[in-house]
C-alpha cells in the first residue's frame, strides 16, 4: 500500500517538478525557393557554430516532410559565413540540404525539415519551392556564400 502511494506521490512530483522546466526553444520558419527543372539546387545549409561562434557538433538534419515532386540529397562539406553572420568569415563545417525536381516538372512543391543545431536549440524550417517558371535561375552555380557546398 505505501509502495503504490511514494510511486503515485513521486509520479506527481517529477510532473509538477518539469513543468517549471522551460522546454528548449524550437524556432519556425516558412520560406521560398526557386528552382529550375531538374536542376539541384541548395536550399538550406546548417553549420556546426554554437552561439558564441566556436565549433560545436554537426547539425542534426531530420526530413519532416519530403517533396512530391522531387527529391532530395544532403551533403557535408565547408563554408565560409558572411560579413553580415554573427559569426563574420568564419570557415566551419556545414550540412546543406539540396532539392531537384522531377525532369521536366514545373510547378511548385513543399518540404519540412527539422535542424537540432550544435547549441541544442531545435528549428523546422517549411520551404516552399518553385519550380520552373519565371524563376528558373536554381542550380548549383546559384550557391549563396563562399562555400564548397
């Protein structure tokens, strides 16, 4: 009878206890891409910088939800961020995330990708990519950043 009551009593007190614990923040973001048909193009690169700019882990990279019309590679390779990053030109390892679409499709497609980074903060970033179009300028020679990703 004691035994069931400290369980029942000890149960209760971890969830009272954790719910004071704030969760680990998890940023969203929605954004655009374009893309050309069949063409790869980066649509997210994630580096291994901690917040206060030292290496720390690779990035976690989790597909939520994968395109319809296309498919998609990750990579590992270097970057070198921009002047405008918190970290200025600073040259670190990085994964990116590279959509093509099916050949010859145009037309618009979606994907959900979930990042834990190298300071434990989670964010799921829905990118919306169009495909074809007026915007078909997408491709490898498109990369942003000096990078060899």
């Amino acid at each position: 009878m004691y035994a069931v009551k400290s369980n029942a009593l000890l149960a209760a007190g971890l969830i009272l206890g954790l719910a004071g614990v704030p969760a680990l923040a998890q940023e969203t973001a929605n954004r655009s891409e374009t893309a050309a048909p069949g063409k790869s193009v980066r649509i997210l690169i994630a580096s291994n910088l901690k917040d206060d700019c030292k290496p720390g882990s690779m990035p976690e990279i989790r597909i939520s939800t994968s395109p319809k019309n296309g498919s998609l590679i990750t990579k590992t390779g270097s970057v070198t961020t921009p002047a405008s990053h918190k970290c200025p030109n600073k040259k670190t390892a990085a994964t990116g995330v590279f959509y093509q679409s099916k050949d010859g499709y145009t037309g618009s497609d979606e994907v959900v990708i979930e990042v834990k980074k190298a300071d434990g903060k989670t964010s799921t970033q829905t990118i919306n990519i169009t495909v074809g179009g007026a915007a078909t300028k997408g491709g490898d020679s498109t990369k942003k950043g000096g990078t060899d990703l």
